[in-house]
C-alpha cells in the first residue's frame, strides 16, 4: 500500500461538484472546444449542448438493454454532470498531472512498480484477478452515468489485468472469472433472484475510458438495503 498522501478537499468529486454548481455560468464548456481533457465521442458531444431538462435518464431496463447489446457509446451523463466531469478532469490533470495520479494518491494508496513491459504494475497477493481481496477495491463510482434515482454505480479496481482477447475485449477466460466474482460478491449479497434484476456489469472498451491505465469494472445495482451497500462503498 501507498503512503497516504493528506486529503486534498478541494479536488474530492462531492466537494469539486458543489463549487461547480455554484459557476457562475456551469453551461459554458469548461475547455478549449479543441482539447478536451480527454476524447469525447459524438454522443458526448451532443450532451454537452443540451441542458438538464433536455435530457431523459436512463431507466434499468435501458440499461440492461444498452450493456446487454454492447452499445456502451450510449450510456451518457446529465449534462451538467459531464460538463463537471471535464472541468474536474482538466483540474486533476493541472494538479496531479493526469487522474491516474489522483486515484493512485487520494482513493486507491496504491504504489505502482516497475515493471518490465513498461505497462503499470503492482505488487499482488496473488497474481489471480479477485482470488484475494488484498488485490482489488470497491468504490463508488463520483462521476456516475445519468440514470434514474435508486441505482447505484460501483467501480471495480483491480491490479492485475483481465485477459482479453486480440481485440481487447474480455477473453472467454476474463468473462468467466469476472462472472464468477460478481455473483459472488454482488448478486449472492444483494439477494439478486432473476439475473441482471439487481445488479448490471460492464468493462468498457479503451476508447471510451477516461482512465485507461487502470484495470477497472463498472458495477451497477439497484433495490439493494444501504447495509449492504455499506460493505462495498467506501
């Protein structure tokens, strides 16, 4: 584990997002039309023009069906939640030098070592994904999709990375395990009867993360007692 490093508040998503209600113009893009904080695609694009009365949040079922049928490029943010996020990104970039750095430093504690591929690595108890719990960590998710009220978005974090197959995408191998640790973990606790009725899973692809070099799983779950919750969120 990482030293910690003190708690910077005004870079905290909860405390970041407030100062941005209070902009005195929140509609306005929060970057330079031509160098957004990270790659936007056109679906963002359009967000980024409407205003929060314009837009429909998404229900479970929409959900389900977009992750279900691959159409992750559709999953949005309200838009003054987006537009936050990019100012929020821009900031940590400004601060940290990229969000990788604020998550490693302020959420995760995790120190990275050197590794001879050059990609990130860390020291694990077990070079299996989720075999210990030493290995990844549960957090809420600060800047969640534009869904309805009473369904929670989850990151997963890992430090191994999932096999993928030649196209990226989670392998045969990588699905099964990721499966097998998500009814474990989340459908088996939140009571989940009928599948996909309480909790939905994605691994997006690598152009539409904004933090693309650690391995991560979003997790969202709904109907599900705050005690529950309670032992994942932190």
């Amino acid at each position: 584990m990482a030293p910690h490093h003190p708690v910077d508040e005004l870079s905290l998503p909860s405390v970041f997002q407030s100062s941005w209600k209070s902009n005195p113009d929140p509609t306005a893009l929060p970057f330079l039309r031509d160098n957004p904080p990270f790659a936007l695609t056109v679906i963002d694009w359009q967000q980024l023009s409407l205003k929060d009365d314009e837009y429909t949040p998404h229900s479970w079922e929409d959900l389900r069906h977009l992750i279900s049928t691959g159409q992750l490029d559709e999953l949005k943010r309200w838009p003054s939640q987006l537009k936050a996020y990019l100012a929020w990104t821009a900031h940590v970039k400004a601060e940290y030098r990229s969000a990788t750095t604020y998550l490693l430093t302020q959420r995760l504690f995790w120190e990275p070592i050197d590794d001879e591929s050059g990609a990130m690595a860390f020291n694990v108890r077990n070079v299996v994904p989720f075999a210990d719990p030493e290995d990844f960590t549960i957090l809420r998710n600060d800047w969640p999709y534009g869904h309805d009220e009473g369904i929670r978005h989850i990151c997963v974090w890992l430090k191994q990375r999932l096999p993928v197959d030649k196209e990226g995408a989670l392998s045969q191998e990588g699905r099964k395990m990721v499966e097998n640790f998500i009814n474990n973990e989340f459908r088996v606790k939140a009571g989940e009867e009928e599948k996909d009725s309480k909790v939905l899973w994605f691994k997006n692809t690598t152009n539409l993360q904004s933090v693309r070099s650690l391995e991560h799983l979003h997790v969202l779950v709904r109907n599900v007692d705050d005690e529950v919750l309670k032992q994942w969120l932190v």
